[in-house]
C-alpha cells in the first residue's frame, strides 16, 4: 500500500522552506540597496507596493515625462537582474 505524505506537514521541510525564503528576501533586499534613491523608489511604486502606481502617477510626482520613468525603471530592472545573478554565483 502506498501511503502520501504531505510534505508541507514535515517540520524540517517548512524550516527550509522559511531559510530559502530568508535568504530570498536577504538577496532582494540587497539588490534593491544597489539602486538610486529615485530608481527605488520607482521600483518600489511600480512593482511592490499594494497600490501599484501608473508611469504617469510617477511622471507627474517627479515632473519627467512617461519615457523618461520608463527608461528609468528599465535600468533599474536590470540593475537588479544583474546584482542577483552576481549574488548567486
């Protein structure tokens, strides 16, 4: 007889689950601290925040134009793209 195990009822299981998840947010958390103030900000705003603003809610609290808080955010993704790929070698 095969018996099924859930493993989200395995404590050691869920323990590494919460370390990985740790050391996720350690990552990100470092990454982010690698960006301007403003590419923060925006990265913030526009990917983590509960009410995620528009570029034009950005454009218009920065006084830049639509492209210009797109552009920013571009190079702030990849700013962040790359820190973590250097994290995690």
């Amino acid at each position: 007889m095969l018996t099924l195990v859930d493993q989200q009822n395995i404590p050691e299981q869920r323990i590494l689950e919460e370390e990985s998840e740790q050391r996720q947010m350690a990552l990100v958390q470092h990454a982010l601290a690698q960006l301007t103030p403003r590419e923060k900000y925006i990265i913030e705003a526009r990917l983590l925040s509960e009410e995620k603003a528009t570029l034009a809610d950005l454009a218009a609290e920065f006084d830049l134009s639509l492209e210009r808080i797109r552009q920013i955010e571009t190079a702030a993704l990849k700013k962040l793209k790359n820190t973590l790929a250097e994290l995690a070698h």
